[in-house]
C-alpha cells in the first residue's frame, strides 16, 4: 500500500497548543494536526454504561490488520489506508479544559484509537488528558484500553486517579503469530511487562484477548496471563461483518485467519481451554460480540 498523503501536511494556519509537539512520521504512518469540535462522544452499544469516550487521536499507527475502528471512517480513502496516518487532536486538552460535565463520570480513553500509540511518545497528548482528569474533583472513573507497554509510562498519574482499569489487548501467545496479524505492535512479552509492571503498583489491569488469534500453547498461555498480574482477562473472535460505522474485520485479517485455518469453532475451543485454566481470571463468557480494542 502506498503511503497516505494528506492535505494537512501542508503548513497549519492556526495556532498550536504549546504543549503538544508533533513528528512528521511515525513508521509508515504520515502524522498531522487536527484542531476537532468535540472531544467528549456519548458512547452507544457495548460502551453505553460509560459517560463519555476520548479518542485523542485519529486513526492509529499499529495498523492492525484485524481493526475494526476502519469502519467508523466517514472517509472511504482513510479507511482504506488505515494505519498509514494519523491525526492528532491538537485542541483536545483545550476543549477538555472547558468541560464541566467530566467530574464523577465514567470515562473511556481509547475506543477507536490506541491512546498510547507511538505518536503518544513524542505528543504525551494522552498523559496530559489523564493529568486533567486527575485533577477533576469528583475524579472520574477512567478506563484506558491500549496495546502498548508505553502505558507504563505514566504510572506515576495513574497512582493519583481513585478508580482506573486499564485494559491491555493481547491477542496470542506467539510473537510469529502476533506479527502476521499486527507486525507494529509490542511484542507480546513487552506488553506483559507492562501489565506487570502496572499490577504491581495496585492498578487494575484485564487482558483483553481481542481478538484472539492461534495460541501456540495454551497452558502456557495460562500461565503467561497469570504471572502478569491482571485480574481477569476476557477473549472475542473477529467481527466478519462489513457495515459501516459498525465492528468489522478487515479482510487482511479473514484471509490470514483462513491460512492459519483459524476458525471461530478454534476459538471458542481455545478460549474455553483458558478459563478453564483460569477460571478465577475469566471475566466474563466468550463473546464474539465484544469490541476488539
Ligand atoms: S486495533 Fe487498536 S491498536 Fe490496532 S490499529 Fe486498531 S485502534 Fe490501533
């Protein structure tokens, strides 16, 4: 696929929030300014007994081949090239600053984007987010949900938040596996570090297993959730739908699935096999429905 260029490349014509530095590039994925009209979204579906999702991104450079956060695109070339851009919210803090409807609520950070995405190294977008919603009183209850160890980084504000989950997605037990499907993301061992790392400072982790892809060794895989830490883990299957602005899977991800002839009938085997290793962490019934991020 050819790299995404994007109008916005161009120089800004607006000003810039001081705090939020930007690179050009990360990887494949060419990276813009966006100034939005909204930062907070009322959730619907599986989300609805949240208040409120922040995405301070859009679009995400891990590039997943199995994202179903494509089919929430408007834009037909965006979604497309997915993982190949991505835009950051420049005025995201700014509009968040103006909120009064945050203090006491249920807030989600990272819903249709990966909050803690490589970009969040240079940006710190989504720490800065996390620091104000720390300072809300009443706090919020803040969840996050991320692949990416980088949100050990910011154990430090986590310890200041009264009530925050943080869901990690790990998908196999297998790093080959892993880099047929989402070849830019952290290895599976970097992501459990991380949720070792966060469970052990008392921060609530679950293992998002979403979705699940073929498990090499599943006792092994047991015990690779157990020693993390977390306290509980749930798995999904792909989403083989296509409608817009609903879950799907792309179909990189369905045709990979087939050569590996990794079929739902596997899963619900596989994911059967955990909980029954681990049936004090299994969160909840296997649940082809659930949201893959
Ligand atoms: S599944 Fe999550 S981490 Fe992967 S590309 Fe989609 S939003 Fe990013």
């Amino acid at each position: 696929m050819l790299y995404y260029v994007y109008m916005s490349a161009q120089p800004l014509l607006f000003d810039l929030e001081p705090e939020v530095r930007v690179p050009r590039r990360i990887g494949q994925a060419l990276v813009t300014r966006r100034r939005v009209r909204q930062i907070l979204t009322k959730p619907t579906g599986a989300l609805k007994d949240l208040d409120f999702t922040i995405n301070p991104y859009v679009g995400c450079s891990f590039a997943c081949s199995y994202c179903y956060a494509a089919f929430f695109m408007p834009d037909e070339q965006k979604a497309h090239d997915w993982g190949y851009w991505v835009e950051v919210k420049e005025n995201a803090l700014e509009l968040l600053r103006r909120e009064d409807r945050l203090a006491g609520c249920k807030v989600l950070l990272g819903s249709v984007t990966d909050p803690y995405q490589p970009v969040e190294r240079d940006t710190g977008l989504t720490k800065s987010i996390v620091e104000h919603l720390s300072r809300l009183e009443p706090q919020p209850s803040v969840r996050i949900l991320t692949r990416s160890p980088l949100v050990s980084r910011d154990i430090d504000i986590f310890r200041s938040l009264h009530e925050l989950q943080v869901g990690m997605s790990v998908t196999t037990d297998d790093d080959a596996t892993r880099i047929r499907y989402e070849p830019s993301c952290a290895s599976i061992g970097q992501r459990l570090s991380a949720v070792k790392r966060l469970t052990e400072e008392g921060i609530r982790v679950t293992l998002n297993l979403a979705p699940l892809l073929p498990v090499t060794n599943v006792n092994a895989f047991a015990q690779m959730i157990r020693d993390s830490g977390a306290s509980g883990f749930w798995a999904s299957y792909f989403h083989p739908g296509t409608r817009k602005f609903a879950a799907g899977t792309r179909p990189g991800a369905l045709q990979q699935a087939k050569m590996d002839d990794w079929c739902f009938e596997k899963f619900i085997e596989t994911a059967h096999a955990l909980k029954g290793l681990l049936p004090d962490l299994a969160r909840s019934t296997v649940d082809a429905d659930s949201l893959t991020s």
